[in-house]
C-alpha cells in the first residue's frame, strides 16, 4: 500500500468514524465513495468494505452510548427487526423492476439532514420521550423501520440518516438517545451487509479493509465520547455542522469531475 492510499484510507475512516460516532452517520456515506473517487475501486468492493467498517464502529458508538444512559435497546430492537424484514422484502419486489440508480440519495440526505440540524435543533428532553405511551412507540418503531427498510431495500440507501430524521423527528427522541439507538440498529443491519457483500465476492483489498476499519473505529470512539459529553445545544450545532460539511464534501468529490 502507497502512502497515498494510506492516507485516504485513513481521512475516509475520520470522516466515516467521526460521522458515525457524533451524529449516527453510516460509514457507507463516506468511505464508499473516497475509495470509489481516489482509489479507483469497485463500487461492490467499496460498499462492502465500508459496511465491514460500520460494524465495529457503531458497536463501539452504542457500548459508548449505553454506558451514558442514551440507549433505548427495547425499541431500537423492534425498529431494527422491523428494518431488516422490510428491507429483503422491498430488495426481493424491487427486483421485479427496471433497475434505476439512485446512488445520490444517502450523499444529498446526510447534506440536508446536516442542514435541518442547524435551522431547526432537536431540543427534546428525555423527560418529554417518557410521556410517550409504550403502546405508540411500538407502533412508531415498526412503521419507521418499515419505511426505513423500504427505501433501503429500494434504492439501497439512506439508512443512517433515515433512522437518524426519523427517530428525532417523527418518534420525538431527544438527539443524544436518537444517535445512540441508530448506530445500535446500524451495527446489526452493517453485519448482516457486510456479511452478504463478502460471501458473494470475498475480499478484494485487505489492505483497504485493515485500515479503514481500524481508522473508522478508533474516530467513532472519540466522536461518541464526545458527542455525550455535550450539551444539546453544542451537540446540535456541531452535527448540523458536521453532516453538511461531509454531505458537501461528498458531492464536490462525487460530481465535480463530471463537470
């Protein structure tokens, strides 16, 4: 390996591990398309690795996550079910149609999603998350992981940040709980992903996979740590900020040089 490779490998696992850590990023948002950009490699290859990448690095995100007490297991169990299900489901439909490519959808979510941060935080309080009947938030859980799982298993994309908008948005989680409870989820569909990925093509760049892996999760870890060690305010600011600066950064180096 090149230096040069290197060190893409490892901005690709900052990126990735930072995104995933602080804000429930899924590393395929980010390490997918720098391999794919810089180093030339096959999109299937490049998914593949990302996915590998995203399981050690939202596991160690939710132990750290759990351990402060942002964790909701019980739901995010039923929503990760729910996701799981739904996306084989709408893979195995989707694939009665014409294919279409719909590789934009993750890059420009994690931009907009960043953006939504910003102009309107999420300030609920975990106070507010208790007056939630049990009864509803079963059924929020498994229509969202319905709705998550439909548009994955469609378009192949956008989990991360769907989970992410949704369980702030439409479930009413307060953020720090929300990131904990989708990198909990990510863990286990990033698995199962990664798992499908390499036993249908193996491994094709070892070398890529150690470092982004290592890089990815050692990121994760700082960003989660810091994440719960921040007020909502601050933690509001600084993943608007991070979502929308890596959302952009994806799109310049996705398609600038087709300009």
């Amino acid at each position: 390996m090149t230096i040069y490779e290197l060190v893409v490998c490892i901005a690709a696992g900052l990126g990735a591990g930072l995104g995933t850590g602080f804000a429930g990023l899924s590393a395929a948002a980010v390490i997918g398309p720098m391999l794919i950009a810089f180093l030339g490699v096959d999109a299937y290859a490049a998914v593949g690795i990302a996915l590998a990448s995203d399981v050690l690095a939202s596991t160690a995100s939710a132990i750290t996550y759990g351990r402060n007490k942002n964790l909701d297991i019980r739901h995010g169990l039923i929503m990760m079910a729910s996701v799981l299900f739904f996306t084989m489901l709408s893979s195995w439909v989707s694939s009665y149609f014409p294919s279409t490519t719909i590789g934009a959808f993750s890059t420009f979510m994690t931009f907009l999603t960043g953006v939504k941060f910003l102009v309107r935080p999420v300030l609920t309080t975990k106070e507010a998350m208790d007056n939630i009947s049990r009864t509803r938030r079963i059924v929020q859980s498994i229509f969202s992981g319905a709705v998550i799982g439909c548009i994955c298993g469609f378009v192949g994309a956008g989990g991360g940040m769907m989970m992410l908008l949704i369980l702030t948005s439409v479930l009413g989680y307060e953020l720090k709980t929300a990131v904990g409870t989708s990198v909990f989820i990510m863990a286990f569909t990033a698995l199962t992903g990664a798992v499908s990925h390499f036993a249908i093509a193996g491994v094709a760049h070892w070398g890529y996979l150690i470092v982004c892996v290592v890089s990815t999760l050692v990121f994760a870890e700082v960003g989660a740590r810091i994440a719960n060690r921040s007020t909502p305010k601050v933690l509001n600011r600084s993943t608007g900020l991070l979502l929308t600066v890596i959302g952009l950064a994806i799109i310049i180096v996705t398609y600038l040089p087709k300009f």
